[in-house]
C-alpha cells in the first residue's frame, strides 16, 4: 500500500481551471459554502432532499472504490488496508475522522463511527434529526464495493449536527 503522499497528489492547472487529486479533477469549495447549499436543499426540498443527497453520495462511494484502490494500491481483500487507506483519505480531504469500522459478518451488519462530518458542520448541534445523508449514501456504496457486500441500508442513528457526541452509522441489509 502507497503512503498517504504517494497515493493523494494534487496538482494545480491554473490555465484551463482544473486541480487534480492523482489525475480526477476535484473542485476545492468552502465547507460554509456547501453548508448553505446542504440547508437550501433540506429547507426547500424537505425529505425529498434526503434522498437527493443519499443517491449521490451512493454512487460516489461504490464508483470511487475502484479508482481509490488504484490510487492506494491497496490489496482489495485486505479490509485493515482498505479502511486505514480511507481513514487517511477522508481526513485530508476534510470530509471526517473516521474513528471506527465495525464488521459483523454473521449478520451482514456494519457499524462506522465518524467526528467532524462536513455536512454537520453548518448545523452547529442544532438539526431535530441527523443530517449526514449524503455521507451515509456514500458510506453505503463504498461498503457494498469494498466488503462485497449486496443491497444495504445505512441509516445515521447518532449526529454531530444534532448534538450527539458522534456520528454513528449502521448498515445492514435491506430486506431482513
Ligand atoms: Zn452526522
């Protein structure tokens, strides 16, 4: 497995506006920015917003596996190399401190504990209910890719943005 520097190389193309993370162009927003976006959407859309951002955080997670083992070089049945090459990742991304990832193969269940969540961020304790929809999306696809596992739910049952002291994932299957 590549080390952290190894494996996330950004680079700057200020003529044609394009920064690149190890050759995928990314786009560098304010997490200000993406928190007024993430509330005009709840606000005016309401549930269906929830599902808006689920779906896309969904297909980020199972489609980005491939390109994120190819980055690392991990070995892809290694889950102590895939979710320490995460852990590393979405941290400098500023995505999250991914604190903990727990596999019950019995029962086809994982749970994920995560600080600092960019989506909760703008929320400030304050939301009625969790709020990280699309990381709980993007959690689930990356789950179903890398531990081969088929047709889950995650559902977010402890939040940053509503002023729990963590945000708690659980996934499990979807029809049980
Ligand atoms: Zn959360």
């Amino acid at each position: 497995m590549r080390t952290l520097e190894e494996a996330l190389k950004l680079e700057y193309d200020s003529a044609n506006a394009n920064v690149t993370v190890s050759g995928v162009p990314i786009i560098l927003i304010s997490k200000n920015t993406f928190g007024v976006l993430h509330k005009e959407l709840i606000s005016v859309l309401g549930r269906g917003a929830e599902g808006v951002l689920y779906h896309a955080g969904y297909e980020g997670g199972r489609k980005g596996f491939k390109h994120i083992a190819r980055w690392w070089d991990f070995d892809v049945k290694d889950r102590e190399e895939i979710i320490s090459a995460y852990a590393q990742m979405l941290s400098r991304f500023g995505w999250l401190n991914l604190e903990d990832v727990e596999v019950d193969d019995q029962k086809n269940e994982v749970v994920i504990t995560a600080k600092n969540c960019f989506e909760a961020r703008k929320y400030a304790g304050q939301a009625d209910k969790p709020v990280c929809h699309y990381i709980r999306g993007f959690l689930c696809g990356f789950v179903e890719s890398a531990f081969k596992m088929e047709s889950l739910r995650c559902d977010e049952v402890s939040c940053q943005g509503r002023g729990d002291e963590i945000c708690k994932f659980v996934l499990k299957p979807m029809f049980w």
